[in-house]
C-alpha cells in the first residue's frame, strides 16, 4: 500500500506508482555519510526507499555542520559516530523505512556483507581507494553504484551499471599519486555544491529502484559553482572497456585486498606507519602549499613533515607515511586521507 506522503512522488510521470512500489521494496547501500552521503540518505529516506544501510567510519565534527545539513549541534556536542546520528535523525523523518548503522571503514574484508542483497550503492566517500572497491564489489555481484565527489566548489557524478557501461577503472585505470588531488580539508567546500551532487546521484538512484534503467544518465557530469561551469562528457557510445584491468580481466585487486593500503602500528612511537600498495612519486611543493594553513610544513628532497589537526605527518616521496599522536589505525588512515588524500 502506497501512503499519502508519496503521492506528489506518484504523479511524476517517470516513477508512478509501479515505480514507487519498487522503491518501497528496495535496498539501498551508502557508504560514507558525510557531506554527500547524510544529504543521499535524507532524500532517499524521504522519497520512501524500503532499506538503507549507512556505512560510515567517523563521527560528526564541528567543522561538518556548515554543509552536512542532516547533523545538529547536539550530534558534535555528543561526538556521535556520523551513521548513529543519521539514523537517529532519519528515523525521525520517515518511520516506515528500514535504516541500518554501520559504524566502520568499509574495506575489502568489511564490505560483503554490507553489500548483500543491495538494489544500487550510493557513494559519499572521500577516497578513491574506497570508491575503486565499490567498482570491485558492484562488478562482482552485479550491482550498480553511483558514484560523486565534490571539493571546493566543484563537483561530479557518474553512475555504473556492472558489464553494461564503462566501469570506474575503464575511466581511470590508477588511483592519482597521494597528494594530486586536493581535499576538503586542504581548500574547503561550500555547502552548495555538495547539495547538487547529492541530488545528482540519488536521481539516478530513484532511476535505479524505479526500474528506470533506461532513463540513467549516460555522461559524466561535471560543474562549478563558482565559476559558473559545468562540462558532460559523453559515455553513451562506449561499453566496458576488454582491456580494463577490472570489468576487462577480472582483475578484481581492490576487492581482493591486493591493492588495500598497508598499515601498521610502529612499536614504542605512538604512531601508525601507513604503506600505499603500489608506490608512486608525489609532489612536496603542492602538498605543502595545500597544508601550509594548517600548521607548520618543512619539506626536503626526500621527506615532508607537516602539523595538521593535532597530528603529525610525515610524507616520503613514494606515498607512504608515518602519523604521529594515534595508535588507531582507522584513525591514521582517516588522517592520512583528509590531509594527504589518496
């Protein structure tokens, strides 16, 4: 039975009331909840999707609360893990709907079980090793994935459809060196931009559990808010890529743990040593223009060391890096990505 609160939801054209009684018996995986995440879960919760897991390894922080527009002050104040307070909140909005917590760092030995039985997985991650994971995962059992980012006031957002379109490694066969690609935490974001890529991709999710594959958006979408750009990069003509490592060969490394950076608590140093699985060369002088705000940054040819969020980082050329102040290596690795990135 289809409740009243749809009815607006019924009348669109696109969903109709076939349409929304898929979405009432759907599953739906997020992982991260965040800024993208926490907006893809209220819409979603809303629109009335049947199950919603959310999957998410750290909690609300001060600095979220000017753009994850479902946490409050009281969710800070308390240091709630970000998927308890979303459900909370959630739970508020829409009752009827099924909402799970998960609060961990989705990896290779986590994520099966998380992924069971899902109808589409929403991505509110900030880390491509994650997002190359999500590819494996949806690849292996079928499942499509959407997939945003956002830093700045730049976004994306592009949805896969396993062994129909180009996978995310046909794309972009190797994550970026550590450090080339910059982050919120390095230049900020604005709450915008972050609003407009979550609509974006649970858009097409609401495709997705409607049944309305056909209406998926075939082109990688990219905008600027603030500079008044936006791009579209046309996928409709190309297919899986046979030479892609991934969805070509079945070279499923990330999935596999192969490609999972490596990390390991330092004995007697209070400090976590953290090892990218295939070392490649990055750039001190960009990095440590990006974490000059945060504190002090000396680099030479072959170490930087930089003070950032009560840490200390210390980089090496070929991407690994030793965080001083934690023995917690989910919590080394959440440093090494907000700062360093992947």
């Amino acid at each position: 039975m289809i409740s009243e609160r749809y009815s607006r939801q019924v009348l669109f054209q696109g969903i109709g009331r076939q349409g929304q009684e898929r979405i009432q018996n759907s599953r739906v995986l997020i992982v991260g909840c965040g800024a993208l995440g926490s907006v893809c879960a209220e819409i979603l919760v809303r629109a009335g999707v049947g199950s919603v897991t959310i999957a998410d390894r750290d909690y609300v922080d001060e600095s979220n609360l000017h753009r994850q527009s479902l946490f409050t002050e009281g969710d800070w104040r308390e240091g709630l893990p970000k998927a308890i307070a979303a459900v909370r909140h959630l739970h508020a909005i829409n009752s009827s709907t099924s909402i799970r917590a998960e609060v961990t760092d989705v990896r290779a030995a986590t994520i099966e079980p998380l992924i069971a039985g899902q109808a589409a997985i929403l991505d509110g991650t900030d880390n491509f090793e994650t997002r190359y994971l999500l590819n494996d995962a949806s690849l292996r059992w079928n499942i499509p994935w959407v997939y945003g980012a956002c830093v700045g006031a730049y976004g994306m957002s592009l949805a896969f459809l396993p062994h129909r379109t180009p996978c995310l490694r046909c794309l972009l066969e190797l994550m970026p060196p550590p450090g080339s690609s910059p982050t919120c935490d390095t230049v900020g974001v604005i709450g915008p931009v972050v609003h407009l890529v979550a609509a974006l991709e649970s858009a097409e999710a609401l495709k997705l559990l409607s049944g309305r594959v056909d209406q998926i958006n075939r082109r990688l979408v990219t905008m600027d808010l603030w500079h008044n750009q936006s791009t579209f990069l046309d996928l409709s003509k190309r297919g899986p890529d046979p030479d892609c490592p991934a969805c070509g060969r079945g070279r499923l490394e990330f999935l596999d743990g192969t490609m999972e950076a490596r990390t390991e608590v330092l004995c007697g140093r209070n400090a976590v040593q953290i090892t990218r699985p295939v070392p490649r060369p990055v750039e001190f002088d960009t990095i440590a223009a990006r974490l000059a705000p945060q504190g002090t940054v000396t680099h030479n040819d072959y170490l930087l060391k930089a003070c950032a969020g009560g840490f200390e980082i210390a980089l090496f050329r070929d991407g690994r890096a030793i965080i001083r102040g934690t023995r917690d290596i989910e919590e080394a690795r959440g440093i090494y990505s907000r700062f360093i990135g992947d």
